[in-house]
C-alpha cells in the first residue's frame, strides 16, 4: 500500500458492476482506525449527512475488518480476518 500516515495507508474504490463499489480504507491498526475516529467524529458526521443530503450511497454495509500478517501486504501474503 505504500507509506502511511497516523496509521492510515490509503483507501481504494473497487468497481462491482453497474452502480456497484466497494470502499476500503487500509490502516496499520484498529487502534489508529478508532483513534481516527475519535479525533474526526463531527467531521465524520457532517460528511454523512452531505452524503445522505445528495443521494450519493443507497446503503453501506461493513463487509468485514482484516489485518496483515507479519509479512505484510507488499509480499502479497494477502489479509488476515479479524
């Protein structure tokens, strides 16, 4: 994923079909994901609510948390379920 900054590593948008994605974020942690989280909060609700106000996501749904293993993403190990 390349270098990360305050435990976020970046995200992409993956492309399922017609009108179909699917989001992920990459974060070294879940602790810098929750730490993130807490310093965000009220941004992270306004962004919901502009979101919400422009009919932009039908609906979101958290697929699941994965981590890396010891050897990391770069060495194509893949994710490991939390």
């Amino acid at each position: 994923m390349g270098s990360c900054s305050n435990g976020y590593c970046g995200c992409e948008l993956v492309g399922l079909g017609p009108e179909r994605f699917e989001g992920r974020d990459y974060w070294t942690s879940h602790l810098e994901f929750e730490a993130f989280r807490d310093r965000r909060q009220k941004e992270i609700e306004l962004f919901r609510m502009w979101v919400e106000g422009k009919q932009l996501i039908e609906r979101e749904k958290v697929l699941g948390l994965f981590y890396l293993d010891e050897r990391g993403f770069d060495e194509g190990t893949g994710l490991v379920s939390a």
